[in-house]
C-alpha cells in the first residue's frame, strides 16, 4: 500500500466522462438481480453509519458542483449530474427510496467506483458489505463474511502476506487512506464480468478473456483500490474503479513495463490473470 502524491490521485472517487457507462451498468445489474450484486454479512449499525457519512463527505468536498447536502428533517443529498435526490433519515441508515435497499446502496450507485466494508474486532476480520458491478471473475457471495487471508487465498505469492495481514489491516483501519493498483489482461471493456452470466448469455462470450486471432482487441484492465480508516467503529471503506486501456495504444515505456511484468509472473500467477493461453500473443503484441 502506498500514498498518493498528486492531488487529483488523492480523491477517493475519480468521477470522468465514463460517469453515466457505470452507472448504467450498476443499473443494469440491479435490474438482473441486486442480491447478486450487493450482499451483507453481520454489518454494524454504527459501522453502516459511518461509512455513509465518510462517502458523503468525500463527495460534497471532491465534488461540491455535483453533489450538495441539506439537512432539514433528517438529510438530502442532490446529484447535478443525474438529478437525483436521495433522502435518508437521522440514523444515517434508512433511507425513504423506491429502489434502494439502504443508504449504503444508494450512495454506492452514485460513483463509478464499487465498495466495500471490512470490520475488525480484536483478533477477527471480515466482509461486512460488498457493492460489487464491475466483478473482474469473482462473485460477491463467495467473499461475503470471510477474512482477508481466505478471500485472498487464490491470489498466488499471497501465502507470506497471509501469514502477518491483520497488522496491515490494523494500519489500514487507523491510517491512511492508502491507495493500490493491481492490473489484468482484458478482451472486451465490459464492466461486469461476474463468474455466473445473466439469463439468456452464453457462458463461454460471457467469460471473455478469448483470443482467437492477432488482430483481436487486448486491454490492460486496471484497477485502482482506495483504502479508507475509520477508527471510530474499527472498520475501512474499500473502493474499486475500473478503467481500461488498449495494449495497442500504450507507450513504448509502457509496453516495456508491462512486458517485464508478464515475463516475471509464475505460471500459477499467469493461470490467475486468465494468461495462460494467451501470453504468446500479449508478447508479439507488446513488441510492435
């Protein structure tokens, strides 16, 4: 975990011209099934509490021409963008809206970003919440409620990490907030590759990560992960927001970099990355 030095890399939300494509697509899977999406998992009143306040204030400061609050019978928060108004009582919890299913939900659709929710307690860990519409092959219902070291058991070299990470997650609680990035090899730019398609895909274009010939499209998929503390109730906001870019269309630097990446990794961490049987064709791609 590292922080950021640039000012504009220290927002936790990064809103850009992509802002409605992400939104549509939270849409879009609230309309096959939010419970896919957005699960639970022993999440504290006091911790929901706070974290809806934190997300608000990183909103109404990073972008106060967006998004404005009022309080007067409890609180409203007025989106520019979209024009919505979302109105939540003094609990900070429940929240008076035909859609959503609590205020956590409504604020988590209102950025390009998902989130999530660790709490800590004594020598315990686990997922409290997760906001997830922009799966990278992964499904929110087989994390909910489990600690860091098994959520990350399948990520390969993690097995050292695992051994001393409730220290980090100490740090992460009481610190920060910390910012990341872990990347992956893309065949389409669609957001929502969850491991399970929705009614009526084939499962096999679902998937994706197919490369059938030199000219097909490949992506770096990045993913920029924000960590935010929240001492008062033992807990941090975990952010996730996807972006994309053409392999085709990177630097030389770049292309190098990311080359020594891929030539690095352990075939156990190729497999992971879904590069396995394309990384001959990332290479010669790389070189042009």
């Amino acid at each position: 975990m590292s922080k950021a030095e640039n000012k504009n890399d220290q927002l936790v939300f990064q809103l850009d011209e992509c802002y409605e494509d992400y939104l549509k697509n939270k849409a879009d899977c609230r309309l096959e099934d939010v419970h896919k999406y957005y699960v639970e998992a022993e999440l504290y009143p006091e911790t929901e509490a706070a974290v809806n306040r934190h997300i608000v204030q990183q909103l109404t400061t990073e972008y106060p021409d967006i998004f404005t609050l009022a309080a007067e019978a409890g609180y409203t928060l007025h989106n520019t963008r979209t024009g919505q108004q979302l109105r939540w009582k003094e609990d900070w919890i429940t929240i008076q809206h035909p859609v959503y299913r609590s205020l956590f939900d409504a604020l988590s659709s209102q950025v390009q970003e998902d989130t999530a929710i660790c709490q800590l307690n004594e020598d315990r860990d686990w997922l409290a919440a997760i906001h997830l519409s922009s799966p990278n092959h992964w499904a929110p219902a087989e994390k909910i409620g489990r600690p860091f070291s098994s959520v990350h058991a399948v990520v390969p070299g993690m097995e050292k990490l695992n051994q001393q990470y409730f220290k980090m997650l100490v740090t992460a609680v009481q610190k920060g907030p910390f910012f990341r990035f872990a990347w992956g090899i893309a065949t389409d730019t669609r957001l929502n590759h969850h491991p399970t398609p929705p009614p009526g895909h084939d499962p096999v274009q679902w998937q994706g990560r197919r490369v059938e010939a030199d000219s097909d499209r490949i992506y770096l998929r990045v993913e920029r992960q924000t960590l935010n503390g929240l001492p008062s109730c033992n807990a941090f906001l975990f952010t996730i927001r996807t972006y994309f870019y053409d392999i085709d269309q990177l630097t030389v630097v770049e292309k190098k970099a990311l080359s020594m990446a891929v030539e690095s990794m352990s075939p156990q961490s190729l497999e992971y990355k879904g590069l396995t049987d394309k990384v001959d064709i990332v290479r010669t791609r790389l070189q042009r």
